[in-house]
DNA sequence: CTGTTAGCGCATTCAG
DNA sequence: CTGAATGCGCTAACAG
C-alpha cells in the first residue's frame, strides 16, 4: 500500500505537501496540486485512515449504541444514521446493549476506547445520573429516545405523552368507553410517558382509568398476546385496547383471533410505533407513529453540525408523533 | 487521557514493559506486573486503541456490509455477529449496499481503506468476479449468503435449492396438484435456487412446472400482494402459492383477505425465511427456516479462527432449511 | 525478565 | 506557497 512518502517522492514535492491536497486547507499551487494529484492516482494512493486519525485526534467514526440490532424498531434508524454520517464519510461503530445496565455501559466505555469522536445513544437500563456524568466527559454524547433536562440540547426525542394521548383520544372519539391498555414495562420513561397520555386523554373525556384493565406487557409481541389473554380472562366490558406498542398490538390481535374474536368487529385495537410490517397484518394496524428513522437522521445531522461542524445543517430535536387511521379501530 | 508513558513512569517501569502487561504475550513478573496494572488503574488508563492499530497494522475492526440495516432480515444476523465479535473485543464497522453496485463497491473500499482487518460481505448487486478480485486481495473477506465456488472456503451459505425443493414439497404432500410460485428476482442467486427446488419437487411428482403460475416479485411484502393479484387475476386454478421470502408470503396473504378468500381454506400458502414476524400473523405462517442469524454468527466465528487465529473455534459453512408446519397450508 | 530504540502513516507547527 | 522537523500513542525487534 503506497504511503504518503510514495506519493511525496513520486510527485518530487514535501510531505508536507501531499497532506495539504489532501485536506486541501491550505493554498497550494495548482500546478504541485495536479503533480501530486497525478502521483496519487498512478500509485492507486489511499490515506491510512488509522494513522490520519492518530495524527490528528479525529476518528471520523462515530459510535451508535443500540438496545438491539434486530426488531422492526432499530434498523430503520440504524439505515437512516448509516446513510447520513456515510455521506459525510464518517464511520459508523455499532453496539448493542441489549437493555442490560452492564452491557450498555460496557459498550459506552467500549466505543468510547475506540476514539470516536462522538456516541449516539438509545439506551434503556442506565440511570439519568450516569448519562449526565458521560455528557460532562470528553466524549460528546446524544441521546436518542430520552430527555434530560440538564443536557436537553444533547436529546432527540418523541413527544410521547403527547402520542399516547393521541391514540386514546381518537379511540375516545370513535364512541369507546371501556378502554384497555397495554403498556410498555414501567421503567422505561417512554412507556410511562405514554400511559400518562393515555389517562390525560381518559380524563378529558371524563372517563376514569381503570387499573384493572390495564396491563404491563414488555413492548414485544409475546407482552402483547400475554396482556390480551390477561384482560380477556378478566370477564370486564372492554370494547377497544389501546397498545403501547405495534408489536404489542400484533400480539393482542393474535391472541383475539385465537379466542374467535374479530378485531375491529369484537374489540378494537390501536397501536403505536408505525412499523412496517402490522401494515400486512389483517387487520391493518391503526396506530400513532413513532418516527425513529428520522430521530436516527437528526442524530446523525446533531453530530455532523456539533463535532463535524457542517454549517449546511439544521436539526430540530423534537418530534411530533401522528396519527394513522387503517382498518384495526372502529 | 493517561498514555501508556503516564503508567510507565508511575510504575517506574518502561514503555515496553507495560505494553507487555497490556498485551501479556511476553512474560512479566508477577511483581512489576502488578506495580503496572496498580499504576494503571489509579491513572483510569485505557489503551488508545487507534494507536494500537497503527503500531501493530492491526486494527481489530471488522466490516460488516450488507444490503439494508433495517427488515426482518439482517437485523438478527448483524445481533449475532456484534455479539460474537465483541466477545473477541473486536469491532464492528457497518456499512449498507443497499442492493445497488455501486453503493456496494464504494463500501467495501470504504471498509477497506478504514483498515478493516476482514470484511463480512452479505452482497447481491456485485458480480463474481469483482468478489473474486477482492478475495484475491489483503484484506480477508467472507461471503455470507452467496457460494462461489473458487473461494468456497470464504462462503456461508444456505442450501437453497433444498429449501426450494422442501417447500414445494410440502405443498405437493397436502395433495395440491395446481401450485403458484411467487419467486424473488432472477438477477438474485439464492431466488434462482429457490426456483430450481421448487420446479425439481415438481417435477419428481410428476407435474409439469407452469410458467404462467409464476410470478418474478421481489422478495418484499408488496411484490407478494402485487404477484398474488396477478395470480388472482388469470383466472386459473391454483391451490396453493409457494412464496420465495415470508415477506411476500404476507403479502401475498394481505392480497388474499382483500379478495376475500380465505387462507388455508381457500388458498394454502406457504413462505421462506422463518422470520420472527409472520408467527403473529393470522394465519401463522408454514414456513421453511433461513437461519440468517447463525450464518451471521458462522462468519463472525470464521473471521474469528481465520483473521485472529482462535484456535477454540470451528465453523461449518454450510446450512441446511428446516419446515416449520404451521398454519397457513393445508 | 526488562529497557532502548525505531518506526507505523500522517498532520502540523515553524521557517523560509 | 512549500519543505523540514516533530510527535500522536503504541508495538516490536534488539540488546542487555
């Protein structure tokens, strides 16, 4: 592999030179800049990124930690980060922390080793307190999925209070009176959030959330079929389930179908995340979208405009969650 | 950030000795091993890594390109193979081909050139003979997903044929003698493959294979709605639909409900994959297995004993589908 | 067993 | 505008 110094002889000019076409910050005469350019290609040069980066205390490459690789949830924001720190030839370093404290923090301190020059992060098991204490370190950090207050600049997050009050209050709208509700696990701040919105829209309706009928599933699909079993074992009127999650949802559906039960024709049921596939899943899916590939793009803009510093971009951290009507709800 | 040269004067050691230490290949003693690691904690030393790299030409990366990051499909396999590799302490830098040639080229010399110490290539777009080229090159690459056979040694693939040939017969068992075929595109090896079983089971039942019964899709959920509308639409007698993907399998039974008809009763069908999503489709969907997570994991293993010389492994690169009877045949 | 000495390939002063 | 020199943090001979 030809190094700068192959390219220096060839071209007759200066190290010093080569790497200044390179990074082509400093002026060079055009005519050493097409000797060099010349001498680059015949040699079929290319920079040693690893060295580049010693050199200059830049990595180029930008950590991701995830909870998971896999589900319907992860990899649209996966794409969407990939593609956009890759056109601006960033690296991207994956890790999974599988909701676990240990491995999520193993992975921070992991990428973190690596020398990336900044680590998105939507992580679930790890305390405010440690995040805060990450945001003061060298690492530049933003969160996806999670708002903290002291470092909401740092944040890029859904308004999901506000999306569990949309789906609620549209199933409220549709004439539903008895309501149950599957939620996501209590410890994750985006299932609280959601449930609340859930209660303010029951509220607001005059309606009184019941306990009873509202079940803790863990956001997958398995939750989802549990929580629909549970509440039907319950012999309470309910007429509709608001599901914290699609995947959720999905699971409640199978279960009805299991039971003989017709959704919407028995019970309705809405959903909420907006994934691909319950769009195939009969019936459609009724649900509040949760629009994670572009909270992964934001992120990745975050990085390039805060550590990268491209001017060219504008983020906007906060997202608006919407409403798809299909044929789950009526 | 503490440098190896902190924790050398610390100790009072030298720079080599507690290279030593870190890398523990060449003996220490116990004693001045631990003055080393006592200094190294007190300092919260971690090794830069990018240094590491350039000093040992070793950059304890590898790259992982496949075609999309989101689906139902590399999200396990990317799980399995973030997982293993992290085990070994090695990265995992990411890239998406998003099925396209040149965006497929530009990644591996993307990976390439970032100095990846082996590439995980799971490609459709590029030829044989550019990987062939590749595999002729320094960095060490292994094919997830596609057999060539001069570099079979580097390949992790399934036996599609046989998965063909199981589905179909399956079907051909249940006593369907009028069969549809829903295939991925024929540009794409493992959809030829798949073709090839299909029409062998055929054939060895003695039913002549009908060209007007199947339809070129593209292995995603809305080639198989479209391909069973045209289906739908010859008014000819079918029985059954085997489908290449369980994607289009979904779809195809989106398409079906839409109709009206019925699945099994009036349409049996049956898909390709086994992917986690479709067991909560109504009706659950017969399947055959691609086990892409442990492809995934056989060429992490395979970088691991090949590339870092993991004597504790040994990988077998070839997967043989498996039925899953459930629902949606009869 | 341990210390000394060169680089790895490049970016970046500082002169000229 | 260009060249020479220095060092990023670490590994790997080579001595001792």
């Amino acid at each position: 592999m030809a190094t700068i110094y192959d390219v220096s002889v060839l071209a007759g000019v200066s190290l010093a030179t080569v790497s200044r076409v390179m990074n082509n910050n400093t002026k060079v005469s055009d005519k050493t800049r097409q000797k060099v350019l010349d001498a680059m290609a015949s040699l079929g040069y290319r920079p040693n990124t690893i060295a580049q980066s010693l050199a200059s205390n830049c990595s180029n490459s930008v950590g991701v930690l995830v909870s998971q690789l896999d589900g319907p949830f992860y990899g649209p924001m996966m794409t969407e980060i990939e593609t956009t720190l890759r056109t601006a030839n960033k690296h991207v370093i994956i890790a999974a922390g599988h909701a676990q404290e240990s491995q999520e923090k193993d992975s921070v301190e992991f990428l973190i080793s690596r020398g990336c020059d900044a680590l998105i992060l939507d992580v679930e098991a790890v305390s405010d307190e440690y995040l805060i204490e990450l945001y003061k370190g060298k690492t530049p950090i933003v969160l996806i999925n999670r708002y903290i207050e002291v470092m909401k600049d740092n944040c890029v997050f859904l308004e999901n209070e506000r999306g569990g009050f949309m789906a609620t209050d549209y199933i409220l709208s549709l004439g539903h009176k008895d309501i149950a509700y599957i939620s996501g696990p209590m410890y994750k701040g985006d299932a609280r959030d959601r449930l609340q919105g859930h209660q303010r829209a029951l509220s607001q309706h005059g309606i009184m959330f019941d306990p009873a009928l509202w079940y803790e599933g863990n956001f997958r699909e398995f939750g989802g079929e549990e929580g629909m079993r549970h509440l039907l074992s319950l012999n309470k009127k309910f007429t509709a389930v608001v599901c914290a999650s699609d995947q959720m949802a999905s699971g409640a559906i199978a279960a009805c179908m299991e039971k003989g039960l017709k959704v919407p024709d028995d019970i309705s049921i809405i959903g909420y995340d907006n994934i691909p596939f319950p769009q195939y899943i009969y019936p459609k899916l009724t649900t509040v979208s949760n629009p994670i590939n572009e909270m992964g793009k934001m992120a990745a803009l975050w990085v390039l405009k805060n550590i990268y510093h491209d001017t060219n971009v504008k983020v906007d951290c906060s997202f608006t969650p919407k409403l798809y009507v299909r044929d789950s709800a009526k």
